[in-house]
C-alpha cells in the first residue's frame, strides 16, 4: 500500500460526499463517494490502520457538510463532529471484521446491512443526529426519489451504497466469482461489466419520473399565511422591544391574510415572551392575541413559544429545575399551539431535542457536565418534552401536525402525526442560529422528503432562513429568501391517505438491523469454529 493512501483516499472520499450534498450541484457524485474507501480496505494491512482511515474519512465529511454548527455552539459542534466520526466508523469496522471472517460475498452484503442498520438507530437514541444519513443527500432532487412514499430516506440510502457497490464490483470482478468463472470474466469489455451500476443507477430514476409525472395531488384546499419575521435569534429583548416584536408579527399578517384564510403560522420561538402552561389563558399576551383574532374569526393561530411548567414538588421530572427561593420546580419546554377566539387551547412540546444544545443526553450520566458546555457555549442543561406527537385538530376535524424545527429530519418519527390523523403539517422553525450558511437549506430541503414520503402538503415557517409552502411531491412553491421579513399567503391540499411508508415505517432499516445482528453472530461464531466460516464462503 502506498504511503499516502491512507490519508489520500480518506480525503477524496470526503471531498466526494462534500460535493454532493446540498446545496452543492454534485449529487451524482455520492453514486461512487464510497468507492475510495472500497479500495482502501483491500489494501491495509491491518484493522487499526483500517480504524484509523475510517475516522479520518468521517471527520472530515462531518467537518466540511456541517461545519456551520459552530455558528451554533462551538462545543456542539466539536462534540458531534467526533461523536459522529467515531460512531460511523462501527459499521466500517463491523464491515471489515465480518469481510475477513465469511469472506467477500458475505462480507460486502454486510456492508449495507451494517451501514443501514446504523442509520436506523442513530435516530433512535439520545445522541440522534442523522443530518448525514446518505438518503437526505437527495433531497434537493425530488423528482428523481418519488419511490420514497413506499421506503423512505433508507431507500434512498441503500439505492446509493448498492450502486457504489456495483461500481467496486466493476472495478474488482475478480473478488466476487469463483475460481471457474474468472477466465470468462476476464474476457469481458469493461462496458459489460458496468451494466450493473448502470441499471441499478437509472432503474429508481426512471421509475421516480413516472410517479412524479403521473401523481395528483389529493384531498381539499386550505389557505395557509405564513409569517417570516426574521429576528435576531441570539437578542434577548426588554419589555418595550417584545412588544415590538408581536406587533411586527401582527402587521406582517394582516397585510398578506384573505377572508379565506384558515390557518396563520408563525415560527419557532416566534413570541418573545416565556408563557406558564397553568395560567396560558390569562397571560396578557395571549389575551392580546386572542383579542385580535377576533377581526378573523375563522382564523386559528399555531405558533412556536417558549412554554414553562410549574410542579409542586421538586425535581418532578428528570429535566425540571428547583426554583431558587420557593419550593417546586418547573420545566422550559420549546413547544406550539393551536388557539383561536375561543378559549381552546392545544399545545405540543418538541420532543426531538438537538443534543448539547436542548438536551444533555443520558442527562442521568452525563448530566455533571452540564456548567461546563453551558460556559463552553452549549446549552443550559435538558428542555422538556413528551413523548407522543400531538395533532392539532379545528372544529372540521382537520389534522395539522405541528413539527418544531429539528424533529423535520427524522422520516419515520413524523409519520406518527400522519397515523393520528394529521392532513397538513406545519414546520416551525428557527435556522438564524447558523447564519447565511449551507445549514438553512439542508434543513429546508429535508422538508421535501417528508411531503414525499408521507404525501402531506407541508406550510414551513421560519423565523428567518426559507418559509415555504412544499407540495405533495415535494416541490418547494413560494419562498421566502433568507432575512426576508414578510409574509405569504398559499393554498395547499389536506390529503387523508396513508402511504406505504407512512403504514410500515422503516421497514428497510428494520431488515438491515435484524440482518446486521445475524451477521455479527455468524462473524463472532467464526472466529471459534474455522469450519462454520468455510462453510458460509
């Protein structure tokens, strides 16, 4: 092996990734990103060499697609570009150790198995972060990933590790055919043996065109404003100036509302003022906001606030905090609500919480570190949340799904609005903590997977960044630009079908994970009975 590949193919690997994701124009590029570390691994000599090339290839795809974390919190930042690296590189290392153990057929099949199995559990604990999960590299391309209603994001996922795979087995027959086969391999034109890639790359595409091409959008209309305000997010304003601000957002509606208009949308966070949940009717902003409702009275109001829970007793839940001078403790919660004229009132707090910055994962282990990345520049310890999705409902039954900012990454996560009866979902959120960066947009065009895979017309309001209205087939309609401070009116369609992905979730992530655990078995009995192992190859 030469001496530099161990750094130099890492790098282009990165570089490849980095090429392709939003809002770069090298999509197509991720199709072979994996093939330098293919190579790679045929030539170390040993698995920390392979260890050591892994994490260099992870940290540097992690540091150049998100290196706008920082603008966030520099210690969230340090700590998901390592975390993340040293977490990648599991199936990497999984991958090698199973190659060497049941051979070359088994072992490049468990490269998708443990590559797959990983994406579908990163997002199930606390330390989720499947920003670099490869099928929202696609996002940006919606006409191209239309079969995402039946698979979701890990199709998308496994349509990119299959055809880097067939590229590999272009470039390296000889690994992949018996003994007997390889003379007639050899005869081969190297045109021939690129049919693989080649059909596994336009198959999907062909039959995502057809879809798109084909597709009608379902269900009624509803008139939709949204409100792009475009607020400093790190400003923390006095009285005068949060009066300020509500009015802003009260005049920017009323200059972009109709008599038909159903639903007003603000973003994340977008009232200034923190509201106790047991006394939310009698809050004198809300009182204001009810007051002024009144000149809609079809209009209902869902927006992002900052609620705050009172307990009794001390520490009543994991994440509340003593008071100082009483007894009780109380809960921050980043959450929406629903209110209209009336006196209803429907709240939902995020419950995917951004690691570091909203929440200290395994706050029980890791929560003495808490003083530490909060001076660091992380956050001040564990919001609230709940752990069911809540659907917003009006007096005609129409569902809306009130989704706050980073939970719109997580697929599966959102269907579960979608199986409670949501029609519509709304996406509230802040992306000004990352200024004019690359961040806003991939978080803007994740949003487009959701439409696709749940067929749900999606109204996103950001506080600044990109509002939208996202059609059913993901297409973005009707923008607003970053620290645009307006607002728009749209109409999209409240659609009540279920998808396939919808009704069966990640079924492909659930495959990868029961198959990775089988391989992990078979790899681990190999290493004790030489015979099993011979027996597989």
């Amino acid at each position: 092996m030469h001496r530099y590949s161990l750094w130099l193919l890492p790098l282009s690997a990165a570089l490849l990734c980095r090429l392709a994701w939003i809002p770069l124009p090298f999509t197509p590029l991720l199709f072979v990103a994996f093939v330098p570390m293919l190579l790679l691994e045929r030539q170390v000599a040993n698995n920390r060499q392979w260890w050591q090339a892994s994490v260099l290839f992870f940290l540097l795809w992690n540091v150049f697609t998100t290196w706008w974390i920082v603008n966030s919190t520099i210690v969230g930042a340090v700590f998901a570009f390592l975390a993340n690296a040293l977490l990648m590189s599991i199936p990497f290392m999984l991958f090698r150790a199973t190659r060497l153990k049941l051979g070359n057929r088994v072992g490049y099949l468990s490269f998708l198995a443990y590559w797959l199995a990983f994406e579908h559990l990163h997002q199930r604990w606390e330390l989720a972060w499947p920003w670099l999960n490869l099928g929202n590299a696609l996002a940006a391309l919606p006409k191209y990933i239309q079969w995402y209603e039946y698979t979701g994001a890990g199709g998308g996922t496994l349509w990119i590790l299959g055809v880097n795979l067939a590229v590999f087995m272009a470039l390296q027959p000889r690994l992949f055919y018996t003994t007997q086969g390889i003379d007639k391999l050899q005869n081969r034109q190297p045109v021939k043996n690129a049919m693989l890639p080649v059909v596994l790359l336009l198959f999907p595409v062909l039959a995502s065109f057809c879809i798109f091409y084909t597709y009608t959008e379902k269900g009624k209309d509803v008139e939709i404003t949204l409100v792009q305000p475009s607020e400093d997010p790190y400003f923390i304003p006095d009285a005068a100036q949060a009066d300020q601000q509500v009015a802003t957002l009260l005049s920017l509606s009323e200059k972009a509302l109709t008599p038909n208009t159903r639903y007003l949308v603000f973003p994340e966070a977008a009232l200034p003022d923190a509201i106790w949940l047991h006394e939310f009717n009698q809050q004198t902003r809300i009182e204001q906001l009810r007051q002024w409702l009144r000149q809609y009275p079809n209009l209902k109001l869902v927006s992002g606030f900052t609620a705050l829970q009172h307990y009794n007793q001390p520490h009543a839940t994991p994440t509340a905090s003593p008071y100082l001078q009483q007894p009780g403790s109380y809960d921050v919660f980043n959450s929406s609500f629903q209110i209209d004229t009336t006196n209803r009132l429907q709240v939902y707090h995020k419950s995917k919480l951004v690691p570091g910055v909203e929440k200290i994962p395994y706050q029980q282990l890791f929560g003495v570190l808490t003083p530490l990345i909060s001076a660091l520049g992380g956050g001040m310890g564990s919001f609230g949340s709940q752990p069911h999705r809540t659907v917003f409902r009006g007096t005609d039954s129409l569902g809306i799904a009130p989704v706050i900012c980073y939970e719109s990454v997580f697929g599966q996560y959102l269907t579960d609005y979608v199986k409670k009866g949501a029609q519509l979902i709304f996406i509230m959120t802040n992306d000004g903590w990352w200024g004019n960066t690359d961040g806003y947009r991939q978080h803007l065009h994740y949003a487009s997977l959701r439409a696709i895979e749940t067929r749900r017309s999606i109204a996103r309001a950001a506080n600044t960044g990109i509002s939208c209205f996202i059609d059913q087939r993901g297409i973005v309609r009707s923008s607003l630009g970053w620290q645009q401070r307006s607002a728009q009116n749209g109409t999209v369609k409240a659609n009540t079908a279920l998808t396939c992905y919808v009704q069966y979730g990640d079924f492909i992530g659930r495959t990868a994970l029961l198959l990775a655990a089988i391989l992990i078995l078979f790899t681990f009995v190999s290493r004790f009975t030489p015979h099993f192992s011979n027996k597989i190859r």
